[in-house]
C-alpha cells in the first residue's frame, strides 16, 4: 500500500518550517560576513578565507561521514568540480575584501545582483533563455545596482569592484551548480565546494598566516567556516521541505540582518543611495521569481547558493 498523502495542515507546517530554516540560514550567513569583517581587520584576508573553507571541511566530514558512503563522492565531471570550487573561491575572496573596506548592507545590496547575471546567462551557457519581460526585470535589477555603485565618479568606491565581482563569481558558482546536480550528489558537491578552494588557495594563504591577537579574533575566525556550515545545511533542509519560489523572495531578509549587524557592530549607517538601490533590486528579483513561478514551477530545482 502506498503512505498516505500528507494533508494540507501538516503541507503548511513543513512550509512554514522550510522558511524558517531559510530565514536562518539567510542570518547564518550574514553573521558568517560579520565575523569575517571583524577578523579581517587583524589577519590578513586570505587567512581568513582560508580557515573559512578547512573549518566548512572539518566539519562536513565529521556530519556526514564520506568514508561510509564513498560512491555519493564520486564524481563524473572533474573539471566542472574544480571549475565550480573555484568560482565559490573567488566569489568568496573578492566578497570578503570588499567587506573590509564597504558596509555590510552595501555588499549585500550589490551580491543581490548575482541572480540577475544568473538569467542573463542562463540562455546562452544552459539553454534556459529569458524572454523580454524578464530581460526588463533583469535591466531593472542593474538599474538599481547602478544607484549603488555610482553616486558620482568623485564619490566612486573602488572596492565596489571587488563586490561587482563577487556577484559575477557568485552567478557562475549557481550556473556550475545547476549543470552539476545532473550528475552529482548533494553531499559531494557541499564538500567539495569547501575542499578544493582550501587546497588550492593553500600555497597562498599558509605563508601569510598570522597568530590571532586575542581569542576573540580567533573565535570569529572558527565562526566563519562554521557559520558558512550551518548556513548551507539550513539551506539544503529547507529545500527538502519548500520549493523554491516560496523560499527564494526570504533571501531578502538578509539585507535586514546586514543592516542591523553594520550598524551595532561597526556603525554602519546605510546611505540612502544603498536602500533605493536595494528596494529597486529587490522588486525586480521578486518579478523575477513571479514570472518563474507563473511560467514553469515545475522546472524549478534546489540550488547551493554560495555563502559569503
């Protein structure tokens, strides 16, 4: 006998759960930025991008074991493994050198710009191409990218180039990441997406590495990694239990944990600029994902979405 279809109650519980793991993953990884911001500023920034991806490696092999269940790590597309670690890796780099030079809601603000070279990529490199009402969705997006990044050329922030490229290494890692759970495993591409990056940045990093001054830098710097964890595990759990055009339009709360941890932590005052900037980005995403939703909700797959 099959099991018994679940009702609509226990429907909207599992819902409900899903976006509150989601939520909280959208906090996880804002505090992961924080304490990032906060270790930069007495280590050098490759240690802590480093330390982030062993402390993700640690951790994902102590939960999940891979020596049990060695057939759900191999992988059928080395190339596009590396290629994908490495777009994690330089999204990662560039969003912390930029966290320790502009405010957190300002890089968040910009990283939500990642879905939109996402759609605008999507055609040509996986053959999901936009039509002309999300072309305008996506043009929009950008519009409001440029209220943030362009408030005059004499006001222009060179680091916001670091969080421009975080975006486009971000969209390439959701890109590799869709072609990739074709074929791979869940399991496999959460831990090689920390294992590559801490190898190959290894000989870079390991020269520069310097003692933590006090205990709190050291802490933020476990943080880091095991923040970015958490985050990734509430992110894939919440996927199990909501699809995704109910989860997506909460990635947004985490520009408000941005704001919030800016302000108390480093007192960060968001500029004006930065919350139109933000409301335009976020309208155009939430188009976005309507038109998803009206089009082709059934295409619609879990996705890794690459942390800070």
């Amino acid at each position: 006998m099959s099991p018994p279809l679940p009702t609509a109650d226990a429907e909207a519980t599992l819902r409900l759960r899903g976006i509150a793991l989601y939520c909280l993953a959208m906090l996880l990884f804002s505090c992961t930025d924080a304490c990032a911001k906060f270790a930069g500023q007495f280590v050098p920034v490759m240690e802590v991008v480093w330390l982030r991806f062993l402390v993700q490696v640690v951790l994902a092999a102590l939960v999940f074991q891979p020596w049990r269940a060695i057939a759900l790590y191999k992988t059928r597309r080395p190339v596009m493994q590396f290629l994908r670690g490495m777009f994690l890796a330089g999204s990662t780099i560039f969003n912390f050198l930029a966290i320790h030079e502009l405010p957190l809601d300002m890089t968040m603000s910009i990283g939500f710009s990642a879905p939109f070279i996402t759609a605008a990529l999507a055609g040509p490199l996986l053959g999901e191409w936009a039509g002309p009402r999300r072309w305008a969705a996506i043009l929009v997006g950008f519009a409001g990218v440029l209220v943030i990044t362009m408030p005059g050329f004499g006001a222009l922030k060179p680091a916001i180039f670091l969080s421009l490229a975080a975006a486009c290494s971000n969209a390439f890692y959701i890109l590799s990441t869709r072609l990739m759970t074709r074929t791979e495993s869940s399991a496999g591409l959460l831990l090689y997406s920390a294992l590559i990056p801490m190898l190959v940045l290894s000989p870079v990093s390991l020269p520069v590495m310097a003692v933590p001054p006090t205990i709190l830098v050291a802490l933020c710097l476990f943080l880091t990694g095991a923040l970015a964890f958490a985050g990734h595990w509430c992110l894939v759990r919440a996927h199990h239990m909501t699809a995704v055009p109910v989860l997506a339009p909460f990635m947004y709360t985490g520009l408000i944990w941005m704001i919030l941890l800016g302000y108390v932590f480093f007192g960060d005052v968001p500029e004006p600029r930065t919350l139109v900037g933000a409301a335009i980005i976020i309208a155009s995403g939430l188009y976005l994902l309507y038109r998803e939703r009206v089009k082709a909700p059934e295409r619609q797959q879990p996705i890794d979405v690459l942390d800070g």
